[in-house]
C-alpha cells in the first residue's frame, strides 16, 4: 500500500505576516525613491543657485576692471567695456561725464590698471544683487611724476538681470 502524502498547509498568521512584509517593503522603496528625488532636485537647485552667484560676482567684476583698467591713448576700450556691461542710471551718468573724462585722462596722460582682489555678494534675489568688489593696481600720470604708484580701490556694485545678462545698475566707490 502506498501511503498518499498531502501538502502540509502554511499556518494562517505566516501569510498574514508575509503580506504585511511585502507592504513594508514597498512602502520603503517608494520612500526611498521620493527621498532620491528629493535629493537630487536639491543638488539642481544648489548649483543652479552657486551659478547665479558666480555670474553676478564675474559681472560685477569685469565693471570694475573696465573702470579701472584704461589708458588715455585708447580710451574708447575703456568706454566700450565700461557701457557694454551698464544699464539705467549708472550708463546714463557714465555716457553722460565721459566727454569731461576723456579730456582729463589725455590732460593727465593716465594709464591704469588694476586686477581684482576680492568679490563677494552682500545681497541677492532673483533679478538684483549687491556685490563688493576690491580691486589693486597700479596708477602712472602727470600728478605721479610718470610714476606708477599702487592703488587700492573698494567698489559697492549694484547688478541687475537684463535679457539673462547681469549689468551694472549704480556703482558707488567706497573706500
């Protein structure tokens, strides 16, 4: 006689605790997911906020160094990069002086030039920003001897966001 054998039958509470382990399971995989997504929207935002600084700061100062680098033979250079990167008040005022600047850079045979030291962001939003820019050089003209002397120069630079472009709205020497 052959002695038939039946499937031993799973206890009710393992499949209880089975189907409870595979919700828990599922919860953690989409927590896991979201939390990712999360992650990685925050590192795009990051970025895309250190980028925002780093154009305002290389505008900012690329508008000193074209204030400060010039040298009474070209001064058109100096006028073209100065109005390049200004807007509103700022390149009103500039246009408007520059026929007085360019008589007394020739007068005083100025040659300027200078480098940035040091720029940081005093303030941002979305379309304006405040940067602080420190600029050594070297300055040489009549009232030097034709002696080229350091010169330090402390700007406060108001940029704001045109077309994508960050320009120079006011610009006010500070030390």
């Amino acid at each position: 006689m052959t002695a038939s054998r039946t499937p031993a039958r799973r206890a009710p509470w393992l499949d209880a605790v089975l189907y409870g382990l595979a919700l828990v399971l599922a919860a953690a995989c989409v927590a896991g997911g979201v939390a990712s997504f999360r992650a990685h929207e925050d590192r795009q935002d990051a970025t895309a906020e250190q980028e925002r600084y780093g154009d305002v700061v290389k505008a900012a100062s690329a508008q000193a160094e074209a204030l400060v680098n010039l040298d009474y033979r070209d001064l058109q250079a100096t006028y073209d990069q100065v109005t390049a990167g200004a807007t509103g008040d700022f390149l009103q005022q500039y246009t408007d002086s520059w026929k007085d600047q360019q008589k007394i850079f020739a007068q005083a045979k100025s040659v300027s030039t200078g480098k940035v030291r040091a720029a940081a962001v005093s303030n941002i939003d979305n379309d304006s920003a405040t940067v602080m820019v420190a600029v050594q050089g070297t300055t040489r003209n009549t009232a030097t001897g034709e002696e080229a002397q350091q010169r330090r120069f402390r700007f406060r630079v108001d940029v704001v966001e045109v077309d994508g472009a960050w320009l120079t709205q006011k610009l006010e020497f500070v030390g």
